[in-house]
C-alpha cells in the first residue's frame, strides 16, 4: 500500500514540477518522496528505481539525471551498514549525493534544498511507519 500511495504521489509531484516549473521556486516532489522511501527502507529499491527511471524522462527527458546516483544509493546502504552500523550521517550524504545532481541539470540552489529537506521529512515518517509496521 505505501508503494503504491508513495508512486501516485510521486507522479503528481512530477506534474505540479511540469505545470508551476516557471512560475515558482519549488522542490522537485517525485524525487523527494522516491528518495525518501528508499532511504527509509532499502528493500524499496524494488519499485523506486523505476519510479526514479520515469521521473527523470518526464522531467529531463534522459535516464542519467538522477538514476545513477539513485541506483547506488542501495548498495552504498548495504555496504556502510554493514562497516560502520546504520547511522544517521551516512544516509544523509547519500541523499546530498543523489539531489546533487538536480543543480546540474539547471534546478536553482533554493529548490535543492527544499527538495532535500522535503526528502529528509518523507524519511522520517516513512522510518516510523514501518517501524510500527514491525
């Protein structure tokens, strides 16, 4: 239920970018709310991934906006989890890494970090949700 809620929203997210792009500084919604799941859980790779792949061509109009950085997010996981225990500091690099790329596809400074902070908050309720979940 949560991936399919998390992708519709995701997708209208991606149509309040296409529909307001000229008239206001906002965040990139579809990349917030897909960072954010994956980020909470990285089992979610499974159909953020994907989510990602159709954001960046609606979008960019290219599968290497934010996919690459995206697909390393998952394994990067894994590995510090495992070297350096699940932290706070490691996801949080990885979410600057993955919205990186959003300055250089033309994305101002301010809608950066609204949609980093955007992801940030999406991460936090996500993590509570399937913490009581388990």
């Amino acid at each position: 239920m949560t991936a399919l809620a998390t992708l519709l929203l995701a997708w209208l997210g991606s149509s309040f970018n296409l529909a307001f792009a000229s008239s206001m500084v906002q965040p990139d919604w579809a990349l917030a709310l897909l960072l954010g799941s994956l980020l909470a859980h990285r089992a979610n790779w499974v159909w953020v991934l994907p989510g990602v792949a159709v954001h960046d061509l609606m979008l960019h109009w290219s599968l290497w906006a934010c996919l690459p950085a995206a697909s390393m997010i998952p394994l990067a996981l894994i590995y510090l989890d495992e070297h350096l225990g699940a932290g706070l500091p490691q996801r949080m690099l990885l979410l600057f890494l993955a919205t990186g790329s959003m300055v250089v596809w033309g994305w101002s400074l301010a809608a950066w970090l609204l949609t980093a902070c955007l992801a940030v908050s999406i991460w936090y309720v996500l993590t509570k949700q399937y913490a009581y979940a388990t």
